[in-house]
C-alpha cells in the first residue's frame, strides 16, 4: 500500500481525496498504535518516523473532507497518545475534527468559546489562534476574522500563512488596497519558497505548495481588480494596471509556459488596447509608468501566440506539455475564442 | 642486520573474555544509558510568551524586508521602510519599553537563562560521571594488563596511544593495554550507538561536544545578554541606507528580448 501522501491533501481533487481516505483503515492497520518508548522496544522496532506524523495530520483533514470522522478520531487518538493533550498542534487539530462536526451555529460558538478559552490561558498559541480566525471567517465574520488576524500579525510579523490568508480576507471584502499590502508582505517573506498556504481552504497545518510566480500573479490579479473597480481616478487606474503587466510578466519570467502568467497578461494588455488610455509620466518619478502602446501589443501578441500553443500542445498532450487544469485550459480556449470573433467583427 | 626477533607474550587466553568483553559491553550499556538519561532530563523547551515573541519576529520582519526589497515597488518599501524605522527608534517592539538604555541585565540573573545553563550542566553531568566511573574502575581492575595484539605492525609513536598504563619501553606497540582498549572504545562506538539507538542519539560525548561547538552562530542573536534595543537601532539604520532598485524595473522588456514564440 502506498503511504498517506506526505503533500497538504487540501489541493486534492474530491476523487483523489476520497482515494485517500479510502486508504485509512489500512493504513491504521499497518501501523502500530502506540509507539513504544522502551529502549527494548526501540531496539527492536526502529525509531519512530516523523513523517508518520504528517501523515496522519493529512489522512484526518481528507477523512474530515469524505465524511468518515471515525477513522478520523482514530488518528486524532493516537496523535493524543504520541503528544499530548495539551500540545498546540494537537489542540488545533482536534477543534478542526470539532468544527468538522459541529451541526448548525450553536455547536460552532461553542468550538470558538472553547478557542478563547485557550487563547486566554496562552497568547502564544499560534496554531490555535489561526483555527479562530478561520472558523471566524467560515462562520461569516469577516471583520472580526480579519481584525484577530491583525492582532496575531502584530506579534508574529514573520507569518507569510497569515498574510495571505489577511490578503484573502480583504479582498473578499473589496479592501484592495489593503489586500495588495497584505499580498507584498507574503512576497516579501518568502520571495524563494515553495510552501504559502491559505489556512482557511486549508486547516493551516501542512503547507501548500505555491512558486514566487505565483505569489507574483496573485498580486498582479489583485492589482487589475483595484485598477478595474468602479470609481477609481485615472492616475490610480494607471498605477494599478503599470504594476499589474509588471507583475505578470515577473510571474512569467519565474516560470516559463506559466499558463496563469500569460492568461493574465492577455487580459490586462487587452484591455489596455481597447482602453486606448494615453501612458501619462506619473507625477512622482517613483512610481511604475504604464509601457507605450507597442510594447503592450507585443505583449499582448507574445501572450495570444503562446496561450495558443499552451491550448494546442496540451489537447494532443505533447511530452511535458500535460499536467495543465482543465478549467484553466477552458478558460483559455475562451479568451481565445472571445478574441477571434471581435477580430472577425 | 640482525632481525629483531618477534616479541611473543604469554597471555592466559582468559584475560580476552574477562577483560575485552566486559569492557566493551559496559561501555555500550553506559552510552545506552546515557542516552536514556538525557532523554529523560531534557526539560521541554520553554514557551515564549507573547511579547518576546513580537521582539523577535518584528526584528526578523525587518530583516526580511531589507533582505528582498527588490520585490516591492518605490512606493511599497517607502512606506514600509518608514513605518518600520519609526517603530524601531520609538521601541514600540521591545519587550519592556521602560528598560531602554540601560545597561543589559547580568545574564545570571534572567532565569530563563540559568535554564539554558542547568540544561547544559545537567548534559554535562552525565558525561562526565559515568566516565570517571568506568575510568576508575577499569584502573582499579585491570590496570597494566596487555590484553591483545594487534595484527598489523604499527610505528614507535602508537606506544604512547595503545599502552597507556603499561610502561614498558621495549615492548612492540602492537601490543594493547586494557585501558587503550577504553579509550578506543570512547571514540569508536559512535557507529554502534547509531545502529542501536537512531542517528540522533545522546549516547555518544563526542557528538555532544560538536554540537556545543555548532550552533553558537544563530543562538547569539537573541541570546541572553544581546541588547535588543541595540539591535533594533542598528537594523533601522540597516534600512534607511536601502537603495531601492526593483526586479519589476524594466521587465517587460527582459520578458519580450527572453522569450521567442
């Protein structure tokens, strides 16, 4: 049997998280439930592997997502026997197989007393105190999410999770401004990583994975979206969209055949043309300047040609050229399709 | 030349199986010990409370933020540098405001420092005790015994290593001492102690001491007696010398002269 896979499931597909899942009761048949800490048992068995721990961490959150909360206490149990009630870790997990299983919002109010409760007894609790900014969010309350997040980025400035997820939680109330702020923090704090997760989608424990190019697109579709909001002065609107196709193309520069990159550089050198907005100098020397009209339409040519290559390569699925989203190769082909007819017009 | 005749020693063969054995498994049994013991002493690591916590990451976020400032815009690191200074000079972040400028406190007062020295007593107690142990009780019992010979032929300079204990000058240095067997024995193991106990264990002193000697670099910075008022001032004037130049610069370009469709 393959193991549990040691990645964050939160990514998973709902066939392969159900697979996972699947895998449980074997999975807590093969391993032993209680680890010995006997030098005879150590002798004989081995050590213990840190990554059966992960492991179980991942087979809960994908057992909690396919509804199968027995096998899921089971691994809870036997994170208890290893760590410990009060272990941070442990906590967070089992409010998350709590949440879980709360039914309707009295049940959910009482998770969050319970949250404060520890947060009042230890201020440090950092995994607890993410777990009640999520459920907070989950439970519809924004502000206060977003302002418990502020108050945990207050003594813990360094948390590229918590920033994004801060980011996440302002644009869902139209913030933009904030949500950029929010965005360059995570680029800031983890210009190289590999590992940025949302805690909300996820319980916030394992990492997901995310490259710098895609922290770069993410805060360049944040700034098309403040440059594209209704009511915003021209100046603005150019700041936005020069910062936008700057951010693009790094996300593309990062990672060639970068399908997101170009997708969005499509969109926003598209829109530039049809705008037919004259690049002003912005007044402050500082500040990006859009690039003139024919830079963005070799752009905007560079971005059609390889976005149809992109589309062709991956529907005769060309070595190397598979492993592109469906949805997002959907999406593509319209853009495309959408391009072609005004042309046709 | 005369050839020098081999030098034979009658040994009772017992002396291999009372002595050899007893030692090495002895030795084996105290490092399994030791490492038991350690495993049991070690005081979980202690929590930090809140406001150390703030202290310390909002002086790594200022590092940070001079460290990748290329990935931010004029306006972004402007402001960001701005808000930061402000805070360093003002001390906002510092764990007791009121104590600025004052001399740093005697590291021996801070008790969460004398923790850190007792851990480290206590790791050293438990080497230090067995060996003087063992040490002692090997030269009561079987001190100048020879207990075998080595089967290759070994320099004069080996003398001083392998018959520790036994002073004999013309005796060929192949031959080994009870007490050289313990101390080979102190060196050697390590490989025995991984096979049994995993590679992280507590059993061996040599690896005890290479790690004292390791990780001096990244415990000073918010070790005891640093002065974090001082670091934070240093780091403000860190990131007002900041020259911004951005990865963003130009990038257009880069992207369209890089890539052929």
């Amino acid at each position: 049997m393959a193991p549990p896979i040691l990645n964050s499931p939160i990514q998973l597909s709902p066939a392969a998280a159900l697979a996972l899942s699947q895998q449980a009761p074997a999975f807590l048949r093969s391993s032993p439930s209680t680890v010995s800490s006997s030098p005879l048992g150590t002798l004989f068995s081995g050590p213990e592997k840190s990554e059966q721990w992960l492991q179980y961490e991942n087979l809960i959150v994908s057992c909690l997502r396919t509804g199968d909360d027995q096998a899921a206490h089971q691994c809870l149990q036997r994170l208890v026997v290893r760590f410990g009630d009060d272990n941070e870790r442990v906590q967070a997990i089992r409010g998350l197989v709590k949440e879980a299983e709360a039914q309707g919002n009295g049940a959910l109010e009482e998770v969050l007393n319970e949250y404060n409760q520890i947060l009042n007894e230890n201020d440090a609790n950092i995994p607890i105190a993410k777990r009640r900014v999520a459920l907070l969010r989950s439970m519809g309350r924004l502000s206060d999410a977003a302002s418990a997040l502020v108050q945990l980025l207050d003594f813990s400035p360094t948390d590229a999770e918590a920033w994004s997820e801060l980011s996440d939680i302002y644009l869902s109330q139209g913030l933009y401004p904030q949500a950029i702020y929010a965005m360059e923090e995570v680029l800031v704090l983890a210009p190289n990583a590999w590992n940025v997760c949302s805690p909300t989608k996820a319980p916030n424990l394992s990492p997901m994975l995310m490259h710098p190019s895609q922290i770069h697109a993410r805060l360049g579709e944040l700034q098309y979206m403040a440059a594209t909001a209704p009511g915003v002065a021209n100046g603005l609107y150019q700041k936005y969209m020069a910062e936008a196709v700057k951010r693009f193309s790094r996300s593309i520069e990062l990672c060639d055949d970068y399908l997101r990159g170009y997708y969005d550089l499509k969109l926003v050198s598209k829109r530039l043309l049809n705008d037919g907005t004259k690049a002003t100098r912005p007044t402050d020397d500082s500040e990006f300047a859009l690039p003139d009209t024919k830079t963005i339409e070799r752009l905007n040519e560079l971005a059609t040609a390889k976005l149809s290559e992109i589309v062709r390569r991956s529907a005769a699925s060309d070595r190397g050229w598979r492993g592109y989203n469906e949805a997002e190769i959907a999406a593509t082909r319209e853009l495309l399709a959408d391009d072609a007819s005004a042309i046709k017009r | 030349m005369a050839q020098v005749p081999v030098q034979t020693i009658h040994r009772d063969p017992q002396l291999f199986y009372w002595i050899l054995f007893p030692i090495t498994i002895v030795m084996i049994l105290t490092g399994v010990l030791r490492h038991y013991a350690t495993v049991l002493m070690a005081s979980a690591p202690k929590k930090q409370d809140q406001k150390t916590t703030r202290e310390q990451r909002s002086l790594l976020h200022g590092i940070n933020v001079r460290g990748n400032y290329h990935v931010l815009s004029k306006p972004s690191l402007t402001t960001r540098r701005d808000a930061l200074i402000t805070a360093y000079e003002s001390g906002a972040y510092l764990k007791n405001p009121d104590g600025r400028g004052q001399p740093p406190p005697n590291p021996m007062s801070d008790p969460s420092a004398m923790e850190g020295m007792m851990g480290m007593m206590k790791n050293q107690m438990a080497m230090i005790i067995p060996n003087t142990l063992i040490m002692s009780w090997i030269n009561a019992f079987f001190s100048g015994y020879v207990i075998m010979k080595l089967p290759f032929p070994l320099t004069i300079k080996f003398k001083s290593m392998l018959q520790a204990g036994v002073a004999t000058r013309d005796m060929d240095p192949r031959w080994m001492s009870s007490i050289s067997w313990y101390f080979l024995c102190i060196f050697g193991l390590q490989s025995v102690f991984n096979f049994l106990l995993g590679s992280e264990n507590a059993a061996s002193q040599m690896a005890q001491q290479m790690n004292q000697m390791g990780p001096q670099g990244a415990g000073q910075m918010f070790g005891p007696g640093v002065d974090p008022n001082k670091q934070f001032l240093a780091e403000a004037e860190n990131l007002a010398v900041i020259e911004h130049h951005s990865v963003l610069d130009g990038v257009e370009q880069r992207l369209l002269a890089g890539i052929k469709v």
